[in-house]
C-alpha cells in the first residue's frame, strides 16, 4: 500500500562516510534527516522525533542496525525500515526481510564499499526520481 511522501528519514549509519552519503540523497530531495552512529542513538531519535523511515547498516560490526529495524518493527511499525548493505549478501538481507520487514536496500558498490551506489537499489530511486514520483511502500 502506498503511502504519502515521508518528510523525516533517521539513518544509522556505521561510517560517517556513508551517512552522509545516504542523507545527502535524502535532503536533495527535500526530507529532513538524521545520521546516527550507534543503536543507542537510534533509539533516542526515535523517541525524540516524528521518524518516518529508517536506513541501517546492517553489515557494520557493533552498531546494531538489524536489531534497531526489528525494533522498529516490533514496537514502532509505522517506521518504515531500509537497510544499507552490499548487494548480494542474501543471508544478511534475508533476515533484514524476515525479522525486520525490510522495504527496500541502498546498496554499497563492490569495488568502493565506502561509497552508496547511485545506480541501482534505493539510491537509483532518489538520484532518477523527482519527490513526487517516489512512493514507499510498507511491507508489514
């Protein structure tokens, strides 16, 4: 079910690097965001702020961001959860899927795994798309 434009995104991020990649996407096209570094940030923006989606990184070691998007979706499922990861990592993804209700991925590039890349996963959605013609979708 599609739902209207979310104005507020929440990324857990395990590098600012990569942080401020994905929230640069996001403020480009108008939304406001909020780069955390830890799972104890998470959960204090969330309950400090109106979070519409968040974006975790799931591969890095000790932020927790599977765990803050089963959170999510246990507690907060109007949060809608996108997991930051390289492409074809199933078994990481597939739990992200299962246990988090993972909407969609922002993947990082194979050769350069400091860097979002653009061309495909969310991040294409966000570089080819205006506001207006991107719809989430809630999986749960």
């Amino acid at each position: 079910m599609g739902r209207t434009i979310p104005t507020y995104g929440l990324i857990l991020a395990g590098n600012v690097t990569i942080g401020n990649q994905v929230a640069s996407l996001l403020r480009h096209n108008g939304w406001w965001t909020h780069v955390v570094y830890s799972d104890r940030e998470a959960y204090q923006a969330i309950h400090q702020r109106n979070v519409d989606i968040i974006i975790t990184d799931i591969e890095s070691q000790n932020i927790g961001g599977l765990a803050v998007m089963i959170w999510c979706k246990n507690y907060h499922p109007s949060i809608i959860p996108y997991a930051i990861c390289k492409k074809g990592q199933r078994d990481i993804m597939q739990l992200a899927r299962d246990f988090g209700g993972c909407a969609g991925y922002f993947y990082l590039k194979d050769k350069r795994p400091m860097e979002v890349d653009v061309s495909q996963g969310m991040a294409a959605r966000f570089v080819d798309s205006q506001v207006e013609e991107i719809t989430f979708q809630s999986t749960g």
